[in-house]
C-alpha cells in the first residue's frame, strides 16, 4: 500500500484519481484489487506510524504538501473536533527518526491530540512547503528537524520559524550558541558525551590509538567534539580520518579513501581501535576487513555510532544508540507544555546515548548504560 501511494505521487497518480498529490481511497482500493475495508485498514495504518497521510477519504505521500482541498478538510477536521492538532516535519524516516515519530504519537495520543507528520526527503523548499501549508491548516505547534548545513542554521533559517506564528521544538536540531530565541525550544541527543563514552570505553579495553571515521552529516559536528574531548584526556593522538569541509553525507569515493587510511595507520602507526560513524558504515567496514585478512576485534575493535543495523551484523557491533523513542516523547511533552503556558523559560534538552557493548570491542557480555536528561526539570517534565 505504501509503494502504491508513493508510486502514484511519482507517475502523476494517472487513473487512480490524483488530486494534487491526494488519492482517492476508494479509487487505490479499484488499483490494488482490495476491497475497501482493507484499504481502510491498510492505510490508517500507514497514518498511524506515519508513512501516509489520510485526511477525509483522501491519501497521500508525507512528502506531498498539503493542497488547498486538504487544507480546507484539514481545517474542517479541526473545527469538527475538541482535540487539538499539531504537526511535524522530519527530513526522512529512516533511522532513529521512525523511532522519533513513534514517540511523539504516542505522548500525542494519550493528550488527545493529533499529530500530522511530513517528510521533506532532506530538501528545504518542501520543508518551507510544509511548514506553511500546517500553518495555514490550523496546527498549534511544529516539531521540526530541518535540514540545514552542517554548521546549524543561517539567520534567514531561523526567522522563517520565528515568522510561522507557532510555538516550535527542534528535534536532533540546535540553534547555534548565542541564538536564544525564545518560543524555540530544542530536544536532541548528547552526541558528543555519546562520542567520549564510546573512546573511553575502548580506552578501558586496553587501546592507545583510537581513530574516527565518519561522513559529514549533522550528527559528525558534535560526534567530533566529544571525541576529541577524550582523547585528549587521555593525552593520546587525534586520528580523526573524516575532514568537515565535504558536502552533507560525504562522498561514496571520500569516505572509501578516507576508510583505506584507516587500515594504513593500523599497519604503521599501531591504530588497533575506531569510532565509526554511521553503524552501516560500520557493517560495510565488516566486509572490507575481511577482504584484508583482518579479524574483528582481533585486529580492529569496532564501536559503532547509531544502533539501526549494527546488532544483525555478522560481528555484532558494540554501538552507541541514541535515544529515538525517547527524543519524540519528549519533544511532544514539551511542545505541550508550551502550548499550556508560551512564557514558560526556553528549554535545551539533551538526552544521553547508550553504550550497547558487544562482540566488535572485545568486550564481555551486553551492557546498556542508562539515558537521562541533562538539565534540571522544574515544570515536572517527565523523565524519557
């Protein structure tokens, strides 16, 4: 159901009955040779965990904006309804953003509020699209994860959400420091304490020379940070193989190269140990291994950062995980609160990663650190 949707906004919709993006259920149902109580229940579904959108017998890709039709039901849906509706905007949801969604819609729920979810695939015209088009149906407040540069956001980024009218809570996003815009509040993980955690966990296991590899992603800033930090506690090298200047996500050929001196510094310089950001990466780096002749983590340990896919490896990676679930929760909670009171003092959240140990470290057993929320909680914000 989800393929038909998102080949139907594709290929121009045709005859399943398009309507600047929208599909009529009852004509996808016609399409896909189901009746239309399953093609109900498949696309609430889809609502539900947001890969859809399903307003008044209409569906529609995340990433198709709001139409003048689905504004106008949109706001009809509000008018007819107590609850209140609020709306986010997510680069993709892939990644620990599933998870993000997941937790936001279920702090939402149990407040009887209803959240709408757009997906911008990383492009900021559509997310401008977005963001305005939820305006416009009546949201009360935006959860939001733009995709700016790597540095953080211009200025001209940052009044375009001062300029929508609604209170908004960045998620795995800050402002840069000194922004303090008030009615911007942030949740995001502590990347750079999740980073030290991982190289001082290795540093305990024995190894002198850490190295870190890593795309150029939003994440890579402050996973830098808190990689340098312990290394120079530990008063060790800095081998910090991924340099900042590349575009957003790297290049294939750049981290490939950037991957071969990683094994050049094990052969001449002792590196016995890497940070690898992301945990695919870390899969793929697997494989690599193997074609040298090397062994894991006999030859190399491997800790990971992100935990999507490093548990089904064929060496299972010990990772840093960071807190999905719990991000969206607590993004949603304290959107809520600042729906209940605008004057509330702004909040910069960070929650803590996890340290999931693993056979790739040569460390013994599985142990998970616990998360917590950095900052004091005065207005009683419930712990994630």
């Amino acid at each position: 159901m989800a393929v038909a949707v998102d080949e139907a906004e594709r290929t121009g919709g045709g005859a399943v009955g398009v309507l600047g993006g929208s599909i009529r259920l009852s004509e996808l149902a016609i399409e896909l040779g189901v009746s239309s109580a399953t093609a109900r229940r498949d696309v609430a579904a889809l609502d539900r965990s947001g890969q859809a959108r399903w307003l008044h017998g209409s569906v529609s890709p995340l990433s198709a904006p709001l139409n003048a039709r689905d504004m106008r039901l949109a706001g009809k849906s509000q008018a007819d309804s107590s609850r209140h509706v609020v709306g986010m905007v997510i680069p993709t949801l892939e990644h620990q953003f599933r998870q993000i969604v997941h937790g936001a819609r279920t702090v939402a729920a149990a407040a009887g509020i209803h959240l709408k979810v757009a997906v911008s695939g990383f492009h900021r015209s559509r997310e401008e699209v977005h963001m305005q088009s939820m305006v416009q149906a009546g949201v009360k407040g935006l959860l939001l994860s733009p995709s700016w540069g790597v540095g953080g956001p211009t200025e001209a980024e940052v009044d375009r959400i001062l300029a929508l009218g609604v209170p908004a809570v960045l998620v795995e996003r800050k402002l840069p420091a000194g922004a303090h815009e008030e009615g911007i509040d942030h949740v995001c993980s502590a990347h750079a304490e999740g980073a030290a955690l991982a190289v001082r966990h290795l540093a305990r296991l024995g190894h002198q020379r850490i190295a870190l590899l890593s795309r150029n992603t939003h994440t890579l800033p402050y996973v830098r940070s808190g990689y340098l930090t312990a290394i120079r506690a530990l008063e060790t090298e800095d081998d910090f193989l991924s340099p900042q200047e590349r575009h957003l996500g790297g290049c294939f050929d750049a981290f490939e190269h950037d991957a071969d001196r990683l094994l050049e510094l094990r052969e001449s310089q002792g590196v016995r140990a890497v940070l690898v950001h992301t945990d695919l990466d870390a899969v793929n780096m697997l494989q690599r291994l193997f074609l040298h002749n090397l062994r894991v983590p006999e030859d190399l340990a491997i800790v990971c950062y992100s935990d999507d896919y490093a548990s089904i490896a064929d060496v299972p990676l010990t990772s840093i995980a960071v807190p999905g679930k719990e991000l969206g929760e607590t993004a949603m909670q304290l959107l809520l609160r600042r729906l209940e009171n605008s004057q509330m003092r702004r909040w910069c959240l960070e929650l803590m990663p996890k340290l999931q140990v693993r056979g790739s470290c040569g460390g013994q057993g599985t142990r998970n650190e616990c998360p917590s929320v950095r900052g004091a909680d005065p207005n009683g914000l419930e712990r994630a």
